[in-house]
C-alpha cells in the first residue's frame, strides 16, 4: 500500500534526525514542568485533563504540520505529485506518520505529566484511551488541513486559525472523557467516545476526497 511506504518512508527519515520528535517531546515536557510549578496543588486535579489537552494542542500546531510543510521546504511536494502516487495515499501516509509522532510523544509525557501533577487517576486504562482517541482525531483533522495551506507564505500563523474552530468539539468531548475516567464515574463515557470517533471518520473522509484539490492547486 502506497501510504504505509510514504509513512515508513517519514518515519525512517524523523527516527533518524528526530527533529520533530525531538522539538514535540522537549516541548511538552518544559510547559509540564512549567504548568506544575505555576498551578496551585489545590486545584490541580481539577483542571489536569484541561492542561494536558492544551500541552498537546500546542506541541500539535508545532508537529503535525511538518509533515507537509517539509515537503515544500526541501522542494520534493512537485515529485509526490508526479509520482505514480494517489494524492489520497500521500495525506493517509502524512497521517500514519503523525500518528507515530503523537503515540511516541504521548508515551514520553503521559507519565512524566501525571507525576509532576501528583494526580491520582481511578481509570488509568480508560484516561489513556480517551486520551489517545482525542489525540488521533486532533491528527486527522490537523493533517487534512494543513494540506490546504502548505503553499501560503503565512501558513504557520493561518493554520491554528483554522483549525481551533474545527478541532473545538474534540477538545471538549476529550476533555469531558478524561475528567470521567480520573473520577472513576464512566457511565456517560460512551458519548464523548462516539463524538471523538464520528468526529475522527468524517475529518478522514473529507480529508481524502478533498486530497486531490489540495495537491493540484
């Protein structure tokens, strides 16, 4: 399948200089020690699941994009497009990739995050499958729209101006599931998992019929 060799192909290149990799994870870990320092331990666990969620929306904004933008910097965007290649297996593989940085980078702070914070979570297994949900939803819909500005000359300020309004179901369905999972009560999880998922599927399936648009204009 063409995608997963132009998401082994990205994941070779990043493994091998961890660039975005790296900027993502340190990143991450400066505003966790940053946010702990500067939250009051009183009120922590009430607002951890919101801080988290904001850790991973800027790290985001600074990760997901690369992978497109990379690909106008070094000038090889006109070789995807004349390659034998559907421009729906190039966004798809563009996603794969972002979904290994996102899974590595969660891997990294999920747990360096919950003991800065000291926080006591009743439904550790269901957090971090709430958490991984939204995250992979937040790459779909990132990754699709990136496609339509990587040739604007302002793309890295256009893009999170897009995107928040589109993302902000997502943000808050996570954010509910998280807050159930930490207090043990997972009765009305399921409704926030169906958003985050229908969610997830819809910014798919436009981003792969709209793909070919994207990389023709």
């Amino acid at each position: 399948m063409k995608a997963l060799e132009i998401a082994r192909k990205d994941i070779t290149v990043e493994f091998r200089t961890k660039a975005t990799l790296n900027l993502m994870v340190l990143f991450s870990l400066v505003t966790s020690m940053m946010f702990s320092v500067s939250v009051p331990a009183n009120i922590a666990g009430d607002i951890a699941p919101a801080l988290l969620w904001l850790i991973f929306i800027f790290v985001g904004m600074l990760g997901y994009a690369r992978a497109f933008i990379r690909e106008v910097e070094l000038e090889t965007l006109d070789g995807l497009k004349t390659a034998p290649v559907n421009p729906a297996s190039i966004v798809f593989g563009k996603i794969l990739y972002n979904i290994t940085l996102m899974l590595v980078t969660e891997a990294v702070v999920l747990p360096v995050f919950i003991g800065v914070f000291d926080i006591s979570i009743a439904k550790p297994g269901i957090f971090a499958g709430v958490l991984t949900l939204g995250n992979i939803a937040f790459v779909i819909a990132t990754s699709s729209l990136a496609t339509l500005v990587i040739k604007s000359r302002t793309r890295e300020l256009l893009l999170p101006v897009i995107v928040f309004p589109v993302i902000f179901p997502i943000i808050s369905s996570t954010i509910f599931g998280l807050n159930l999972a930490m207090n043990g009560d997972v009765s009305e999880i399921a409704q926030s998992l169906a958003i985050i998922t229908s969610f997830s599927i819809v910014a798919l399936v436009i981003a792969l019929l709209t793909s070919e648009y994207a990389f023709t204009e």
